[in-house]
C-alpha cells in the first residue's frame, strides 16, 4: 500500500490523513491527490493506459499552479477547475494516445466555519459528523441519475454493469458544468474525499464507521483503504480525511 505522510497543516487543529492505493486489479493508479491545505482535491483519470492518469496529475498539478492564494469562494473555486479543464484539453490535442482523456475532480477548500466545495464526476465530498455520514456532492453518474429518479437503490447502483458511466468528466469538452456548493463547519467535524474505488466497495454506514473509530485522520485513510481492498480492490482507491479539532 501506498501512503503519503499527512502534510504539517497551516492550521493546527486541522488535521488531515492521505491514502492512495492501486487496488488488487489495477496496473496503475490513475486516482491523484492534492492536499495544499486549506486546499484538498482528489481526481480519477478515465481514458486508456496512460491518459487516464495524466488526466488526473494534470488537472491537479493546474489546480495547484493556480492556487497563488486559496480561494474564497466557490466561484473562485469553480473557476480553477475551468482552467484545469482547459488545460487538460490543450494538453490532449498533443498527443494522439491522449484525446478523450478525462479525469472527477473533488476540491473543498477548508474554511473556519465552512467548506467550499467544487465537483464535476463520481468522486464525493462527505461529511462526518457525530459518527454519521452526509454526502455533500452528487454523483455525476448514470447510476446516480437512475438512484435519483428512485429506479435503483444506492446498493444496487454499486453493483450495476455500467455503474463506471459518468455524464459529466473534466478533459474532455471546451464547457463543464462543475457543481459548486458551500457548507457550513462545526468543531469535531471530519470531511472525506474519495474516489469510486472506495464508494464502489463500501456502504456510507461502512464508510462511518470506519472512519469514526480510527485514532487518528491518517488511519481513517489507510483503514477506509484496506477496507475496499480486502473487497478485492477492483479499481484505484483513494481517501483523504480532513478533521477538524475542537470537538468536545
Ligand atoms: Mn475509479
């Protein structure tokens, strides 16, 4: 397993656990990581060996070459994953072995009482709160959509043919539609970011409780990791935890 040290946050009561893995199946791992606090991203590379994976580093290392100071909005957040997106374009029209690359992109940016969120893909943003789990991003899926139209149920969208489907990816159309949203921060609060490799595997009920009992964000990353792992680990898992001191 591959793990990351948790980077020294700027802000001491935040801290923050990373876990990237290839998975049991996978030859590469084309899932990436941005953790430049308060900024944290996780992105899925899509496309072929090995465009799937420069999609993701790509759209990252742009987020991360743009962050001259953090966003502080959601506009302005949202805005880095246009520029991402337009970067990721100009560098698949380079290369034939390139084109249709595409990569998620989950970004939060960790404010005193709120987290700003920008999202295109299957990636997801959650919330921790109290051992209890609260999905703030939508999956841009075509699973998702049928979960929302009340034609399957989440379990079942994990175990559906074309549960891989997005509708929506950043790389691979001039225009993107990311979604956008901030949400309000309480004192003991975790967040997490992960890729399908470990909502693919685990239920949200599993994903709490795992991540609650661990001592620390760093072994909530790893343990989340392991989890879907020992499912078999069919894809590239990824996940970044984020807590939030002060709890009581
Ligand atoms: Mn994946």
């Amino acid at each position: 397993m591959s793990t990351r040290p948790a980077r020294q946050p700027a802000d001491e009561s935040v801290e923050t656990g990373v876990c990237s893995d290839i998975g049991r199946v996978r030859q590469k791992n084309m899932d990436a990581v941005l953790v430049v606090p308060p900024v944290f991203a996780v992105a899925d590379g899509m496309g072929g060996m090995p465009a799937g994976e420069v999609a993701s580093n790509l759209a990252l290392e742009s987020i991360k070459f743009q962050l001259t100071r953090p966003p502080r909005t959601a506009a302005e957040l949202r805005q880095a994953l246009e520029t991402a997106n337009r970067d990721v374009l100009a560098a698949a029209e380079q290369k034939p072995e390139w084109l249709g690359m595409g990569t998620t992109l989950t970004a939060l940016v960790i404010q005193p009482t709120r987290t700003l969120i920008a999202h295109i893909g299957d990636s997801r943003a959650y919330l921790l709160r109290g051992g209890r789990l609260k999905q703030l991003t939508a999956d841009h899926s075509y699973v998702a959509e049928l979960v929302r139209q009340g034609q399957l149920t989440a379990g079942e969208a994990r175990l559906h043919p074309h549960r891989n489907m997005l509708t929506r990816a950043l790389g691979n159309q001039p225009e993107i539609a990311v979604d956008t949203g901030s949400h309000p921060l309480k004192p003991g609060d975790a967040l997490i970011l992960c890729t399908d490799g470990l909502t693919g595997l685990l239920s949200d009920g599993e994903i709490a409780e795992t991540a609650d009992r661990a001592p620390s964000a760093q072994a909530a990353a790893e343990r989340l990791v392991e989890a879907a792992n020992a499912r078999g680990g069919p894809d590239n898992i990824t996940a970044v935890v984020v807590r939030l001191g002060g709890a009581t």
